[in-house]
C-alpha cells in the first residue's frame, strides 16, 4: 500500500500501524489489517521476525513484531482513504525493489523464504 498522508508520503510499505490500549499484538495486526484494507484474513501466522527500525523524527527505536496474513485469492481491498491512495499485488522480486527501507526488506526476505517457498509453521499459527 502507497502512503498518502504527510508522514512518509508516497512510500510503499506492508500494513503496518500501532496498538492501541490494551491490544495485544496479534489482535493490533488484524485490526490494522482490516482498517487499512478491508481485508480479513484466512489465516495468520507470526512472521516470527522482528523488525528494527530507527525512526529519526521522533528519536525513538522500534521493535515490531512482523505477522504474515493469507487473503482469499479473490478479496476485495479497500484502502483507508486518509492513510493510503493505492495498493498493488507484487511479487517477491518487484516488491523487494520496491521498498525503501532495509528492515522492511528483510521482513519481506523472511516471510517469502519462511511462509511462502515453504508452508508456515503450524506452531506460529494465529489466527
């Protein structure tokens, strides 16, 4: 999904957001999910990956659990008009080209060696 709003504008990134009180980190996922893009998983797995980042306008390190949801081949998306202006279907290749930072791109490298060259680990199943 392409970032719209006046924090990193015109960046492509996975649904990501943050918790609100007293959410747990998997029901913050489907949530995001859901209010990002209408969508509602099959499936969920945990990416069991974290990731690391810096965010430099508020000075703050970030470590965020990465989960991996499984859509109906068929599901409609429908953006969170004030957050995002597009989404696009991209494969692994296009899509490792696509993102802007390093930690996304090995989130991205993990889930795509972890969940889809290889069926996810049941043990990581969330929803």
């Amino acid at each position: 999904i392409r970032r719209c709003s006046n924090y990193l504008k015109g960046n492509w990134q996975m649904v990501s957001g943050g918790l609100e009180e007293g959410e747990t980190a998997i029901q913050g996922a489907l949530r995001e999910l859901h209010e990002e893009t209408g969508l509602t998983p099959q499936h969920m797995y945990s990416g069991d990956f974290i990731e690391t980042f810096y965010e430099i306008r508020k000075n703050k390190l970030w470590h965020i659990p990465v989960f991996v949801a499984f859509v109906a081949n068929d599901a409609q998306v429908i953006l969170s008009p004030h957050e995002h202006d597009a989404y696009k279907w991209l494969s692994y290749e296009v899509m490792l080209q696509t993102l802007d930072f390093r930690s996304q791109r090995d989130a991205l490298t993990a889930i795509h060696k972890y969940s889809v060259l290889q069926k996810p680990n049941e043990f990581l199943k969330v929803y």
